[in-house]
C-alpha cells in the first residue's frame, strides 16, 4: 500500500517529462483517416469500404494490415476471415414478404442472401448507430458477414451519424488518442500515453489517462477511490435522511426502525408522532 507522498513523488516523475499534445478536431481526424485509407486502397485495390473495416480490425496500422494480408496466400481467404467478400453489392428482390416485419415490399440484401426491406434494415442500423458500432454484420442472427461502409449509408437518414461512429472508433483504437470530455469533439494526441494534464481550448482541464477532470496532485488511482468513497457518502447520507428526523422538542436525531409512528426521544424521553412531528398521545390519529 503506498502512501499518498510515494503517489504524489510517482505523480510528479510522470509530469517531469516534457509532455507535448496536440489537439484535433473530428474534421483532422477525418482527413487522417482519409490519407491511411486512400494508402492501403492503392495497395489492395479494394473499395474504401472494405480497406477502412480492414484497417479497424488492424488497430489502424497499415504495416500490420498488409503483414497479415501478404500472410494469407488466398486474398479471398483472408478478406472471409475478416467478414468480407470482394465485392459488396446489395442484392433487391421482387416484390416478396420481409421475413423480419412480414410485410410485402422489395427486399434488400448482402451476398449472403439475407433478405429484409429497407425499414428493417434502417431500424437495425439505426440500434447499431446508438450502440456506437463501426462494423454492422448482416442480420441474420448466425451470418458474420459485414456491411461495407457505401451500404450502411444507403438504409440512414444521415450519413454524418455513421461518419462520427467510425470516428469515435478510430480515436478509441489509439492509445495515444482520446476525447474531450466535454461535447467540444476536440481529441487530443500525446505523445506518450501517461498521466498528463490537457488544457482543452475550449476551456475545460482533464487528465488525459482515466478523462475525469484535472487532478493535481493525485494520481487516477486515488482519484477513482476519492470519487468512490464520495458516492458512497452520498447513497448513506440519502439514507440518513430517509430514516431519520430531529426530535421536535431537543432537535436530536431520531432513527426510525419499525413501521410504528410512535417515536420516543430517547434523549428527552418526549412522545412525538413520526409523520407529523406533534406530541404523542392516545387519541393522535395521524392519517397523512
Ligand atoms: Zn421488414
Ligand atoms: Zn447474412
Ligand atoms: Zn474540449
Ligand atoms: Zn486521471
Ligand atoms: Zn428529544
Ligand atoms: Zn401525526
């Protein structure tokens, strides 16, 4: 168990090292993101789709992504074991029952042949879109197959949810990448992923390793046991109040344990009732 001055030394060796940061807004990251994919289509010549899911499922490193695909002697292979095929077109059916809503209509599909219409596909992305997921496989239950980005934004309203979701999924893969917490959409880039304080323009000081607010000179760790114990203190104070009153004649506090209104201070030995706080007797009929 250290104590709080070892932490503070251990703080302050982190901080000695001149940390430098960068700030990007969504628009930087897009352009960044643009820039690896555009590398690894020239290589690959696959659609932007299939290399921006590749490149995710390779925490956005294009040198372990052509390891692994130059691995692989079937390029096919390689992309069915990341839940692709080459090409990703969506098949449409006749006029034909959707077997999720049971209602006639066109039905679409991916190449696995899983048909649904256009409304349940757009309420199953839509319930993707809120659980923040970049890859949305086919909906079929046991179908691993993914939908390539150029088909999810076919079934949205708005494509720019999407373009945030895959966003949010790029800055989540770096270790060297996080959010301010506040709702500016600047993300930061250290250098180093260690405990640093980042000074968002938009006014607001966070720590970069665990995103609460700046706290010097304790570290995380104590930090999250400190906001632990806070939480705590509050159900227990809220459960103080619940059950507890002043007595009205000495003003000590009164716990209530039983069902009964009757309460005697045990202090001035003084009969009250629970509910309205008047003087107990035999006759008090309290019916609030
Ligand atoms: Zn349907
Ligand atoms: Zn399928
Ligand atoms: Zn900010
Ligand atoms: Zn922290
Ligand atoms: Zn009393
Ligand atoms: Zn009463």
């Amino acid at each position: 168990m250290m104590d709080l001055d070892e932490e503070y030394y251990m703080y302050k060796t982190d901080k000695s090292d001149d940390i430098q940061y960068e700030f990007l807004s969504s628009e930087d990251l897009k352009t960044e993101m643009t820039t690896i994919i555009e590398n690894v289509k020239a290589m690959l010549q696959y659609p932007s789709g299939i290399c921006r899911i590749l490149l995710q499922q390779h925490k956005w490193s294009n040198q372990l992504l052509l390891d692994k695909f130059y691995e692989n002697p079937d390029p096919n292979d390689f992309l069915a074991k990341c839940g692709l095929l080459p090409e990703g077109s969506v098949i449409v059916s006749e006029e034909q029952e959707c077997p999720i809503c049971c209602i006639s209509g066109k039905l679409f599909g991916l190449a696995c042949n899983h048909m649904a219409c256009v409304d349940c596909w757009s309420a199953y992305i839509d319930g993707k879109m809120k659980a923040k997921r970049s890859e949305i496989e086919c909906m079929q239950l046991d179908c691993k197959l993914l939908m390539v980005d150029e088909k999810v934004t076919e079934f949205i309203k708005d494509a720019s949810i999407y373009e945030d979701v895959i966003i949010n999924s790029y800055v989540k893969t770096h270790k060297t990448l996080r959010w301010c917490p506040e709702t500016c959409r600047t993300a930061v880039r250290v250098k180093t992923p260690v405990h640093s304080l980042i000074s968002c323009p938009c006014g607001v000081n966070y720590c970069f390793t665990c995103g609460n607010e700046g706290h010097e000179p304790i570290n995380c760790r104590l930090l999250r046991k400190w906001l632990r114990r806070c939480q705590d203190d509050n159900s227990s104070y809220k459960w103080l109040n619940a059950n507890t009153k002043d007595c009205p004649t000495c003003q000590t506090p009164i716990e209530k344990t039983g069902g009964c209104n009757h309460m005697t201070c045990q202090k001035c030995k003084k009969h009250f009732c629970w509910l309205c706080l008047t003087p107990w007797n035999l006759r008090h009929d309290c019916s609030r």
